[in-house]
C-alpha cells in the first residue's frame, strides 16, 4: 500500500492527516454547504482547495510531496467521498425537517416523498 496510497513511513500519518484532520474539514466543509443550500458544485470547488491544504501539511511536517498529482489526487477523492457524505446527510435531514409534510428519510443519506393520505 505505500506508494500507492500515501507516501510515509506509516500508514498511521496518513490516516490521521487524510482521513481524520482532513475528513473532518471535509464533512464540516459539506455539512456548510448543504444548510446554507449551495449547490453541490461548490462543495467540489472548496474540497478541492483543501486537498492543497492537506497535501500542503503532508509536506511541511512530514517531508511528503508537495506538488504530486498523484497523491493530491488519493487525498482529493478520500476527501470528495466524505464530504459527498457529510453533505448527503445534511441535506437530507434538513430536507425532512423543514419539509416534513412532504419528504420522510429513507436512510441516512436519502429521503423520498410521503404517501399521500387522500380517499378517493
């Protein structure tokens, strides 16, 4: 896996400065974008900004590469797919709360319109 996926010694540096530093900027970064209802392109365009930020802290303190395509690109998918996620969860629950008596959840991620309750 390394030379693949991350460039350090460790996984463990790569897990914590992708994955969990930058994941977590990633979710609250889609998390904004969902309640302030932006499109979903924006949300692209700043987790694409912090890719070069993430990829930025793996140079300056663990002497990674700065300009790779490669690796920017490992670290702008792991933090496309969060914070596709965190934008997905937001939306939908914003979606069902304001719009309750229109759209349910249908998991976590999704929501659907209600049944109608009309007789006829």
């Amino acid at each position: 896996m390394q030379g693949l996926l991350y460039e350090e010694r460790s996984i463990w540096l790569f897990l914590f400065i992708t994955v969990v530093l930058g994941g977590s900027a990633a979710w609250m970064t889609g998390r904004a974008i969902a309640i302030t209802w932006r499109p979903f392109w924006n949300l692209v365009l700043y987790l694409l900004i912090l890719a070069a930020a993430v990829r930025f802290i793996h140079f300056a303190l663990f002497q990674g590469t700065l300009l790779s395509v490669h690796y920017y690109a490992i670290d702008a998918i792991v933090l496309l797919i969060i914070g596709t996620l965190g934008f997905k969860y937001n939306r939908a629950r914003m979606m069902t709360s304001q719009y309750r008596w229109l759209y349910e959840r249908s998991g976590p991620f999704g929501w659907k319109e209600k049944a109608s309750n009309t007789n006829g």
